[in-house]
C-alpha cells in the first residue's frame, strides 16, 4: 500500500472520530438557539490527491458520508451532501486553478497554494456541502430561512475549525 494511501486511510479515521465523538456532541449556542453545527469531515474530501479520477473521488464521497451518517444514525444526508461535494470538486478546482496551474505532486493545502487559495477553494465547497446537507435535513420550503440561516453559522465556525486544523497540522500531501 502506498504512502499516500495510508496517510489518506489514517486522516480519514482522524476526522471521521473528531466528527463523530466530540463535534456531534458540540451544541454551539445552547439548547434554543441550536442553529450552529460544527461539521469538519468534508475537509477529508477537500485534501484528497488532485490526480484522484472522478469516479473514484465520488465512491470515496458516497463511502466517508455514509460512515458518518452510521454514525449519526441519519438517513442519507451526509451521504449525498459528500457525494454533491465529491462531484463539484473538480469544478471547483478548475476555476480556482492557479495561473501556473497545479503541481500534482503537492496537496491542496494552504502550505501548497497559500491561504487565500485555500479559503476559496473550500470554502466554496464547504458552502455547498452545508447547504445541501441543510436543505436535505429540514426539506421544507417553509424553513427556507432557517436553512439559510443554519448553512451561514455552521459555515462561518467549520471553516475557522478547517483552517485552524490546516494551520496547526500542515499535511504534506
């Protein structure tokens, strides 16, 4: 097994354990005011090796959303918010590619690319992924502002946790 593959195994185990042991007991903003969710996992998504084909990005997507919604015993919306993720990706990519274009030989990390990259990049698809994983949890047209309003909060603090992880940690690749 190669080096990258192992170290993807092992971060994946990482952020599956943060998410589901301590951030999906994390009630930001008390028991009323439950608006703020801290959601970490999709960074796992984010730092997967640029080279990565399609179809293998969205498996990995279908495979790491379906872990965390066992865990948290939800019927899917994970799932396909990661899988909406793993297919965006490459769009994503493309348009924030920078002028040199991108050496696959280093992580899409803020080491890499710098740290305005990094934060357009997923905070793009971190956007995304909350408001579909938002959309599909309350599914009601009528709770579209609690929606909107749920997606904003949860995004403004899971991307501080990513990119304070991102900062502390420094992956390679």
């Amino acid at each position: 097994m190669s080096s990258t593959i192992i170290q993807n195994l092992l971060r994946l185990f990482f952020f599956v354990l943060v998410q589901a042991v301590v951030l999906q007991q994390a009630k930001l903003g008390g028991a009323y005011l439950n608006y703020i969710s801290l959601i970490f996992y999709p960074l796992f998504l984010f730092l997967l090796p640029l080279k990565i084909p399609k179809i293998t990005l969205v498996l990995i997507g279908f495979g790491v959303g379906i872990l965390i919604d066992a865990c948290y015993n939800s019927p899917g919306v994970h799932a396909a918010a990661c899988l909406v993720t793993a297919f965006i990706r490459p769009t994503v990519l493309s348009v924030y590619e920078p002028r040199e274009g991108y050496n696959v030989s280093l992580g899409l990390t803020i080491k890499s690319y710098g740290a305005g990259w990094f934060l357009k990049y997923a905070g793009t698809l971190l956007f995304i992924h909350l408001l579909i994983y938002f959309i599909l949890e309350i599914f009601a047209p009528a709770y579209t502002l609690e929606i909107i309003g749920r997606t904003i909060a949860t995004f403004i603090f899971s991307l501080f946790l990513m990119m304070m992880y991102m900062i502390i940690a420094q992956p390679q690749k």
